[in-house]
C-alpha cells in the first residue's frame, strides 16, 4: 500500500451482520453489536492511516420495516455507541456528522447526536459520517424542493451538491461492500458516479484491517480517468 495515494474518502456498506449471528448460532443483535465493533476498530485504523473522511451506511429508510425489536436493538446500540466513545473521539481527533432523515429518529437519540456532533466539532484529524434514517432517493427530493424553495433558477451540478445532506464533504473516491452483495441500496447515487467500488465477501463483523488494506491496495491499481483518457491524465499528480 502506498501511503501517499490513499484515497481521501472511503465510503462503506455495511453488510452481514444478521448472517453473521446465524452462522453463529446467535440473535441477530449480536451481530449488530460485533457490528459495533468492527466500526470501532476501522474508525481507528482509518486515523490512523491518514484517511480524512469514513461514511458508514448504519441505517436506511428501508431498514424501518424490519421487525421492530431489530429496530429498537439498533437505535438503543447506536445511543450506546456514541455516549460510550464520545471522549475516545474527541482525544483521536474524530468529528462526528450524519446525513439522512435524522428527525426521524427517537429523540433520545437526536439527543445523543446533537451532543456528539457539538462536543467534536472542532475535531480535524477524521470526519465521521455516520449515515441515519437515510435513502439516496430521498436526499434528492430534499434537494429538489429546497432548490424550488429557494427559487433557484440556474440548476447545475454544483448547486445541487450543495444541497445535498453531504454538502461540504468530498464525494467518496472508495465504496466498500461487505458480505458478497454487488448493488448500492440508494446509497450516495450521486456522491458515487466517479466512485471507485470495492466488494467483499467477507461479513462485517469479520471486517478487518487487513481486509480494509487489501480494498485500498485494490483501489490504487486503478486507474481513474474521470471521463478523459490515459492519455490526458498521465501526466496529472498522484490519485
């Protein structure tokens, strides 16, 4: 791995949890919480190594139709994980955001968040971008009605990055998808068109360092060319 063309945001699908626990012979909040863990631990590596942005997709507005202990399981670990490593996150340099829905959270919750979000805000070593309650799909209709709200007349592709929920944060350069799964669930449809993808066999919780190291490694063999040809880009400066 070449630590000098590590990509500057990597995005994640995080996936498997729930087969996880069954191989396991375990309840599927097991696996979300072994889940918990490995977040934990790529949050570390991801530091450490240097990476400026991490997205994790946790939740999406599809997920509110799975069974509401599931659900319940996952907002109570969420509140857990983020009173519990608050302090960890500020020492590390670790701002915390989230994008999605987030009002259509607990309130116990948005609470929990809120307080993250202002106690690591001046944090600027690795921005944490935890996705919430969030659809791609859905963002856009955000976007579409505060472009028309605001009366915007000249629409381009600028204008609606900046109303997006991820307005600010660079588009990923890496997408991750554990599990074996090959499709992008209505996540970051527009942040991803020049995204490098990664997939993975592997479950999440079994997510490692190594594994995370093999997806870079993967991705500075790669050549992106943003539309141009190899010719017009041999020249340009280190991904």
């Amino acid at each position: 791995m070449d630590p000098k063309r590590l990509p500057q945001h990597i995005a994640i699908i995080m996936d498997g949890n729930g087969r996880w626990a069954k191989e396991h012979g375990l309840p599927r909040a097991e696996g979300h919480r072994r889940g918990s863990e490995t977040i934990e631990n790529i949050v570390q590596v991801a530091t450490d190594m240097g990476i400026r942005y991490l997205t994790f997709y946790a939740f999406s507005e599809e997920n509110w139709n799975r069974p509401s202990e599931e659900v319940s399981a996952l907002m109570s670990l969420l509140r857990h994980y983020l009173a519990a490593k608050r302090e960890k996150m500020i020492n590390e340099g670790v701002r915390f955001t989230t994008i999605g829905d987030v009002k259509s959270l607990l309130p116990e919750l948005q609470e929990e968040i809120r307080i993250t979000k202002d106690a690591t805000k001046n944090c600027n070593k690795l921005t944490l971008i935890v996705a919430l309650s969030y659809g791609a799909r859905q963002e856009m209709c955000r976007a579409v009605k505060k472009i028309i709200a605001d009366k915007t007349q000249d629409v381009t592709p600028e204008i609606i990055s900046k109303t997006l929920d991820t307005a600010g944060i660079p588009d990923p350069d890496l997408l991750i998808r554990t599990s074996g799964e090959y499709r992008i669930s209505n996540f970051l449809l527009w942040q991803l068109a020049y995204t490098e993808l990664y997939f993975t066999e592997t479950l999440w919780p079994d997510f490692s360092k190594e594994e995370l190291i093999r997806a870079i490694e993967e991705y500075q063999k790669r050549e992106r060319r943003f539309g141009l040809i190899s010719e017009q880009i041999k020249d340009s400066p280190p991904l």
